[in-house]
C-alpha cells in the first residue's frame, strides 16, 4: 500500500473514530437527563422500543456501510463503484420496505409480546427510520469504501444531536404540558426518523448522481443481483450482527423483563417503573464501553499497517497492546463503578433503586469491551466463524434464561443473564481464536497482576467512601450533592490508586503506555525518577 495512501486511511480512520466517540457519548448522556425529566415508567417507555432504533442505526452506520465499502474498494474503476453502490441500494431498499412494513403491520402484535399494547404507536413512529436507511447506508458505504471518511463523519454526528435535541424537547414539552408516557415516547421516537432525514442530507448530491440519474453502461463484469443478495446476507449480515450485539441483548429484555416481573407477581405499573430502573444501567455501560474501547482503538490503523506489510510480530505485538488495554481499561471501569454505584445511582438518577441489578449489570462492560477488542482483530484476520457461532451462543443462553431468571430473581436476575451471556461469547470467541490471539491473555502474568490490582483499587475506593459517610452523617451523605462529591472523590482515589499500582507492577509495556493519555509523561517521570535513585 503506497505510503500517501496509507496516511488517507489513517486519517481517515482518526476522523471516524472521533465522530463515532462523540456520538457515543451522546448516545449514552441524553438518558440521564431523560430519565430525570420523565421518571422510571417513562424511562420505560422509551427504552422498551430503544432496541429497534439502535439495530436500524447499527444497520445504517456500522453493518451495511462497512461491507458496502468492501464492494465499492473492490472495483477497477469509478463507473464500477457507481454501479455497485446503485446496485446494492436496491437490495437494501427492498429490505428495508420489508422491514418498514412488518414493524407497521406487527406493531400491535409486537408490543402485545413486550407485555404494554400502548406501545405499539410508538414502534409504528420508529419504523419510519427504515426507509432512510438505504439511503445512508449506500452514501456512507460508498464514501468509506474510496477512503473519504468526512460524509460519514459529519453525517453521524448530525444525525445524533438532531435525535438528541428532540428527545430532550419532547421530554420537556411532556412535563411542562402534562402528556402521558406513551404520547412523550412516541414523539421522543420520531426522532429518529426526523434524525435520519436530517442525516440524509449529506448525501443528496451523492445520491441524484449515481443512484437515481441514469445507469452509465459497465466497463466491467458486475456480480448479479442474486449473488450480491447473497453477499449481503452473509457477509452483511455478520457484520451488521457483530455490530449490534449489545442491541440485541437488550431487544431480549424488551420482551421478556416486563412480562416476567408480571408474572412474578408485580402490578404492571410496578413492572414498568423497575424495567425502568432496570433500564438505568445501559447508558452506564455504555460510557464505561466508551472509556474502555476509545483509546485500545487508536490501535487500529498499526493493526491494519501491520497486516498490509505482511509483518506477523508487529501485529501480535499491536493485538497484544490493544487488548491489554482495553482489559486494562474495562476492568478498571467495571471495578470502579461496582464500588462507587450507589454514590452514582443517587447522583445520577436520584435514588437508590436497583443498585445491586445495576452493580450486576455494569459487568457486562468488561466482557462487552473485550468482545469489541477481539471482534476487531478477528474482522482484519477475516475470521469470521468463532464470532457468529459465539454471537449466536451468547444471543441463545439470553433467550433461554433470562425470562426464568427474571420470575425467579427480578431485574437482579436478568442483570446476571445479560453478563453470562456476554461471558458466553467472549468464551466462544476466545477458544475459537488463532493460539496466538488466546495466548495474548495468558502471557507475563498479566491478568493475575490486572486481577489483584482491580481488587485493591476496589477495597480502597469502597473503605474511601465508607469513611467519608461515616464523617458526613448519614442524612447528608443521602443527598444528591454529596453523593456527587463522594463520586468525584472515590473516582480520583481509584485513578491514583491504579496508576500507582500499573506503575510498580509494570503492567503496561511502553507501547501500551503511550496509547493512553498522559502516557509518554508518566514514562518521562517514572524513567527520572530512577535515575535519581540510581
């Protein structure tokens, strides 16, 4: 790969990458303040459909653009990309309807199975996205596939803070105006559709010249409709269902939490309002997966380089820098959260409410983070078959369990299986990896020292937090201010807490030092630091 060419994608890449991280805490912020503004049954409501707009999102932004980017990078020449780009527009337009109609129609139906017929006005306002989707998709494919990361960028980000803004307008027009859950959730959806349109704006000179103008006759052999069909099933499908993990666990629990805490016993009020605090526990994952998976990231392009240049110890040297640092990283999230959640719940959401479902949960950042690490190394190897048998294992023990656990344990129970099913995955994935991928786990002691240090940050943070209550009284430390300023506290222990501890127990490398922030100066003070000792 010529060196200017490389630096496109590497760019590139970097442009993406930060757009992606902004939208994603976007994506996870807005529910906060969601959440606070309409309540726990609220919340509810707009989680219970949230699923379905995140799988149309995973299909328009990650899935479908990425391997339409493949077919578009494999043509010989601009009239080929054109005509591949037109082509599977059309294979995505006719999905598309199919899906828009199937939510229209099944909209009563599928809310029947989620346990709240209400619901079905607002599924019917989310399937509307789905016309969009081709249209985005194709743009964003079509541009990622000749290297230009901007429109997809740019497209992104519009499409969040568009979504964003409505959400939190409708949310206050809501309270201010009085309306129901149902009638919030219901315009809180539509913006996604509004989102999307907004998005698919970017693309519109794109889109009158090469997929509504004219066809410009080929210069070269196209695969037909019926083989590229085929292409976009399997290889699309697997990305698109490697993207969209998290999601679907979630659509999981969509139909199963609500009707399972009936079923045990709760009025459906009750239900709703635990779902909903159940439900506090995504955004929270989300920023931790945001944290843990950001900076391993950066990692991304030596990986791909290294792969191009045919240099097999560069890249197990860069596979092992990423997922040591993106374990690092998860751990130092989950363990941290764990021990601060209470502080976090009064903080955040203003009470105390399913902690324990909500310390249960957040796990799932550390398998979430580690499937996302090695989902990435495994794509750049094109090994695909340990990710979908792994994906299919874990999306099955969900299934089967998590409406038992539910009757038997509450949100705590379906907490628990949203973790096992994760840690499902991962175990597939790992035993189904190169020996060398598995090996990057298991060398120099690594996860022992990451595990006994995670340990320690955890026991000074919780006995941290304890002492400071202990000082404050109990009424004070109930409050929502102090809860925040134990957060903050407990959070700068934990950092220096486990920084100190990486240090002396040289659980980085330099390499897996210097992808994190302040890494090159922590390396310059540690390296003085012995010379003035020496």
């Amino acid at each position: 790969m010529p060196k200017d060419h490389l630096n496109t994608v590497f760019k590139g890449a970097l442009i993406l990458s930060i757009s992606s991280l902004v939208a994603k805490i976007l994506s996870a912020v807005y529910r906060i303040p969601l959440q606070n503004m309409v309540g726990n049954t609220g919340f509810y409501v707009y989680q219970q459909i949230y699923p379905l707009y995140g799988i149309g999102m995973t299909f328009a932004l990650n899935g479908f653009p990425n391997f339409i980017s493949k077919l578009v990078a494999e043509q010989p020449d601009e009239t080929s990309k054109s005509l591949i780009a037109r082509r599977a527009f059309h294979i995505l337009s006719g999905l598309s309807l199919v899906v828009f109609f199937g939510l229209q129609l099944g909209a009563t139906w599928i809310a029947a199975h989620m346990g709240d017929v209400n619901l079905a006005p607002i599924i019917s306002a989310v399937a509307w996205m789905f016309v969009f989707m081709p249209w985005l998709a194709t743009g964003r494919g079509y541009y990622q596939g000749k290297f230009l990361m901007g429109p997809t960028a740019v497209s992104q980000l519009i499409e969040q803070v568009v979504r964003v803004a409505i959400i939190i307008m409708a949310a206050y027009f809501s309270v201010r105006l009085g309306w129901d859950n149902y009638r919030m959730g219901t315009w809180a959806m539509s913006s996604a559709p509004l989102a999307a349109i907004c998005s698919s704006l970017i693309f519109t000179a794109f889109g009158l010249r090469y997929l509504l103008a004219p066809a410009p006759a080929p210069t070269h052999p196209l695969p037909s409709y019926r083989k590229l069909t085929k292409r976009f099933v399997i290889e699309g499908g697997t990305l698109c269902l490697v993207a969209a993990v998290v999601i679907l666990l979630q659509l999981v629990d969509s139909f199963t939490v609500m009707r399972g805490l009936v079923h045990q016993g709760q009025l459906p009020e009750v239900a709703k309002a635990l779902k909903g605090v159940y439900d506090r526990g995504q955004p929270l994952v989300q920023l931790g997966l945001v944290v843990a998976t950001a900076f391993s990231a950066t990692l991304l392009p030596a990986l791909t380089d290294a792969l191009a240049k045919r240099q097999p110890i560069e890249f197990k040297r860069q596979t092992q820098a990423m997922v040591h640092v993106s374990l690092a990283l998860s751990m130092a999230a989950t363990v941290g959260l764990v021990a601060l959640m209470p502080q976090i719940n009064r903080l955040l959401f203003g009470s105390l409410e399913g902690t324990t479902a909500l310390r249960i949960y957040i796990i799932s950042i550390l398998f979430a983070a580690l499937i996302t690490t090695y989902t990435s190394v495994l794509q750049s190897l094109n090994e695909y078959t340990a990710m979908i048998i792994g994906i299919i294992a874990g999306l099955a023990t969900k299934v089967l369990a998590n409406y038992i656990f539910v009757v038997h344990y509450g949100i705590n129970g379906a907490s628990a299986v949203t973790v096992l099913s994760l840690a499902v995955m991962f175990a597939v994935m790992w035993l189904g990896s190169p020996e060398d991928l598995q090996q990057v786990l298991l060398e120099s002691g690594y996860l022992i020292k990451l595990l006994a240090l995670s340990a320690v940050m955890g026991i000074v943070v919780i006995l941290s937090c304890h002492q400071i209550t202990a000082l404050v009284g109990p009424i004070l430390a109930n409050t929502r201010g102090m809860a925040g300023i134990i957060t903050v506290i407990g959070v700068l222990i934990g950092v220096l807490v486990f920084v100190a501890g990486a240090v002396y127990a040289r659980l980085f490398m330099i390499r897996e030092w210097l992808v994190l922030p302040y890494g090159k100066r922590l390396i310059k003070a540690v390296a003085k630091g012995k010379e003035h000792h020496s």
